[in-house]
C-alpha cells in the first residue's frame, strides 16, 4: 500500500475583507506504507528464528524499501515504526506478519542518479545559471560547483531553490580554481574539497 501519496500541507494567507485565501507554499508531509505477507518455516524452530530475523530487519533505520513498480523499481528510504507477528497456536510453519513503515521525505526516488552536467566558467561580476530537472516530484538534487578559475572579493555563493528558497554559502572572500564544492539538497549538508561547512 504504497500508492497513497502523503498528507500535502498548505500554508493559506487569509484575505482581509475578502472570501477565500491565498496560497502561500504547499509541501508533503511524511508518507506511510503497510506491508502484509507470510513468513514460513521448515519448522516451528526454523520458523522462529526467521521471525527472530525478521525483527533484526525491521529495526534497521533509514534502509532502501524497493518496490516493484511501471516496469521498474520504486525506491523509499524507510524505517518500520511498527511490525506484528499474528502467531496463533496453530501457526507452527508459517504466520501472517504486517510492519508499517515512515517515509520521512515523503516521496520515492529512483535506484540511479541523474545526472546532469551543466559546466561554466566563473567570471567577474554576478555568475547565474538555470537549471531544469526531471521527475514528478520536487528535486532535492547534488549540486557540484568546481570552478574553473580564481575569483577574489566573493562573499558568498547563493543557491535559488524550485520555489524561490535561497540557500547561502558562506566562502571566505575567494574562490580557489578546482576547489570543489558539494551542495546535498536531500541530506542538507554542503562539503568544500570533502570537508563539511559548517559556518
């Protein structure tokens, strides 16, 4: 049960003297997916300690759930909040199990990366550059800036996002050729040559 898309947020501006309301942004929240199946056994100790090692599965955090799905594979990074075993007596070599899973991004993703690869040289003055990704979902790409040139008097280089967001990284006033920057939009972390950024 995977087809549900998650609970879609709105922040509304109320009008003033006027019915109705504006939108201001709209966002997924976190998606749920239920799994059923049966667990079997060659026997009832067999069949425990599948169960055993059903539980150990089912406390990893953040793992890849890939589903079948177009021809292809839906991949969500998950973590089981819940599972239960439904172990009446008679259930010696098999037994219906449901575990519940958190999508904390709210969206599937593909298996591979896209990549697309878009390079221009700095030059002086204001650097911009548009670039469109594919999907149905909003991207949170891996952006990779590695300048061509050295480029002094920088104070920071400003990333605009799908729906006007600006990420600002600080650099501490020049850009060193082959320095190379890494902006994670999904993990939200920004390296400099492999090191994090943290300022």
């Amino acid at each position: 049960k995977h087809e549900t898309i998650p609970q879609r947020y709105q922040s509304l501006l109320q009008m003033s003297g006027d019915d109705g309301a504006i939108l201001v942004s709209s966002r997924y929240g976190e998606k749920i997916i239920t799994i059923n199946g049966i667990l079997t056994g060659t026997s009832e100790a067999n069949l425990e300690a599948n169960i055993d090692s059903f539980k150990e599965l089912f406390s990893r955090e953040n793992k890849n759930l890939d589903i079948s799905w177009n021809s292809s594979t839906r991949r969500y990074v998950a973590t089981c909040t819940k599972h239960s075993f439904d172990r009446d007596y008679f259930h010696l070599l098999f037994v219906p199990w449901t575990a519940e899973f958190v999508v904390p991004n709210g969206v599937g993703e593909d298996t591979t990366i896209t990549a697309l690869v878009d390079a221009e040289t700095f030059g002086s003055g204001y650097w911009s550059k548009s670039v469109t990704f594919a999907g149905t979902a909003e991207p949170k790409p891996v952006i990779t800036i590695k300048p061509g040139t050295s480029v002094t008097g920088f104070a920071a280089l400003s990333i605009t996002g799908y729906n006007n967001t600006r990420m600002i990284i600080p650099v501490d006033d020049s850009i060193v050729a082959n320095d190379t920057w890494v902006v994670d939009c999904k993990n939200k972390t920004i390296t400099k040559n492999g090191n994090a950024v943290t300022k």
